[in-house]
C-alpha cells in the first residue's frame, strides 16, 4: 500500500531547483522527424526556450537535424520560417538530412537558403552524441 | 536476395542475454513531455521496469522530467497519482518545467507538494546528459 | 524584428556539410516502442540509412531496442519481416525486451528464431548509454 510522502520529503523536493550547470559550454541536438504541424511548433518553440534557460544562457550551442517528414519545416513557402528563421539567427545550426530530400524530389532551390544539408540525419545525430552533445527529440 | 540467417549467427543471438551493467551506479533521465493518457502510463511504467530490471536493481538513479503536456501528469487531482507517488517513493526525482506552468497559467498550489520545479525541462534534459545521464523517452 | 540573414551567414551554412566522423567506431541504439505500422518501418528504414552514410559505413555498430508495442515487429508472421532480417543479416543485434513478451504472453516460439531476449527495453537503453552508445528513436 502507498502512504503519502512525509515532510522531509517534500521539503527535499522543495529544495531541488534542477542541475546546476557549471561546465563552460554545451551541445545538444534536436531531431525534427515528423511532419505533425503541432510538433514542429512545439520542436521550434523548445529550442527557443533551452536558449533562454538562465543555466544555460550565452553557453549552449544547439543544430536541429531535420528528416523523414520533418523535412517540410526547412522548406520554402511554409508557416514555421519566421521561427526557423529566428533559431538560425540564434546561431543554431540547421541541419537537412540530404537522403529525405532526395525521397521527396527536393532541391536546394526547393528549400530555405540558410540551411545546410548533411548526408544523412540519422548519421548526423549518431556523430553528434559521440561527440558528447545532447539530444532531446520533442 | 535476403537469405535466412544460418544456424551459426541463431546460436550467437540465443546467446545474448543484454548488455552486462559493471557500474556501480546508473542515472537516466525520462522525458514525459505529452498529454497523450496511453504515453503518460506507459513512460510511469517503464520507469517501473526500469528500476526492477535484475541488471540495475539497487543502483539506478532516475530523474523525470515533465514539461509541455506532461505537465498534467505533475497536477493534483489526475488519475496518475498513485504511479507518480510509487516512482516518488522509490526515489525518483520528480521535475516539472517551470516554463509549462507559465505556460498553462498553474502555480505551485496546483501541483503535487512533492515535485520539484526547475527552470526548463528542455535545459533539465541538455544538463542532465552533458553529466552522463542517459535518456529515455517513452 | 527579423531580419533576413545575410549573404556571410548564407554562405557559412553552405560550406557545413555535416559532423566529420573522426574515430574509427561507432554503436548507436535504435528505439522502437511503438506498434504503429508506419513507425516501426521507418525505424527499420531509418537503420538502414545510417548504415549506409558515407561518414559511419563500415564502423558503425548497432542495436535495435524493441519493447512495449514495438514487440509486433519481432513476431514471426509480419510484414517486416525482410527488414528485420536485412539489418540482422548487416550484423545489428535484435533486442527484445522480456517484460514486454510476459506482458503479451508471448513465448520463444512465437518469435523470429534469430532474436536476442534482454530482460528489459528500458535497462537495455539506460545501460547502453552509459557506455557510450548514441540513442536514436524514430
């Protein structure tokens, strides 16, 4: 049977404000893989925020790899570029898997300028962990 | 042409049991970050697993983290209780991302006494694994 | 405001054409928890594709996690199975979580014959990354 948690408990709970984050820089990946409107909203707004966490603040480094049918939020003409746009000026790295564009028929000209395009986005994230950065994939 | 597998790589893989756990402590980090009812169940359950497997029993420390949807998984008053209290008991670090509750205009009173608030639950995440936590995300 | 990145930027994210791959192995642990039929061919497809870019081909090692809905694509008599049996015959070990076979009533017998059984999905991620490995999940 449970029995609720006791006073020191929830006063040790009270007192967990999250990690501290004393190391001088980090890295995380972020992977866009779906075409669901709401979750690339929400990938994009994500990224914007771990930007804005006072930990990590001025000392996160961030790229987005972009495939599978995430591919749609890298391309032109679409609703999402005011905050594509607004990462890459953050100076986060954006990163089209180049076989998803060859799955869909697109080309460079297809797409937004400032991206960048990597052979694949499944590699991508795989050397990127191995280098030691994060991954969060919302 | 595929071919089946021989008789030789069959023995191989009857013979791998899981990886070895040598360490003398494991940390993960789970990411809850929906309000889908199936996937809050299904991750308070794999945290369950998670702690029972026979590899990492006694020497498993977990911490999850709750932002976006998931945040109804912290909330009083939901049909989750008794598997978040469980994880709590077991001592599970219970972090909610101070930015959902912003977010979804809830303050402390609203929630659990028993959680912990940090700042983002994306920096949470990014933090987390940059000290060699492992992720999981249900 | 947002302001269109100029041509400098442009021209940076021109020249980025993904992580080099410096060492000389790489072991990444694919997820697959899910039975929704056109997850669990991307995963198997998204396998592949690593497999295959030209950055990781030839030192790049890898473990596919199947647990919870994901247990589908291991029985015997599906439709994945070529796919399973391609990346089993590229040499990545075929993980199925225990628990989730107890939990389906599932037996050996009711499995393709060339998979490994690890005790749990979840203890077979959390301890693979702490060795090092990348997670992805589809």
């Amino acid at each position: 049977m449970l029995t609720p948690p006791n006073a020191a408990v929830a006063a040790k709970a009270a007192t967990y404000q999250g990690a501290p984050a004393p190391k001088g820089h980090y890295r995380a990946v972020y992977q866009l893989d779906s075409d669901d409107p709401k979750l690339i909203s929400k990938t994009l707004h994500n990224m914007k925020n771990a930007l804005e966490d006072p930990r990590l603040k001025g000392k996160l480094e961030l790229e987005l790899v972009v495939f599978s049918g995430g591919t749609v939020a890298f391309r032109k003409d679409q609703p999402y570029e005011a905050d594509v746009l607004a990462l890459q000026q953050a100076g986060v790295v954006l990163a089209q898997c180049q076989n998803s564009m060859k799955a869909y028929k697109l080309t460079k000209a297809d797409m937004l300028p400032y991206i960048s395009i990597v052979p694949t986005g499944n590699g991508e994230l795989i050397i990127r962990q191995a280098e030691g950065w994060s991954l969060v994939h919302p």
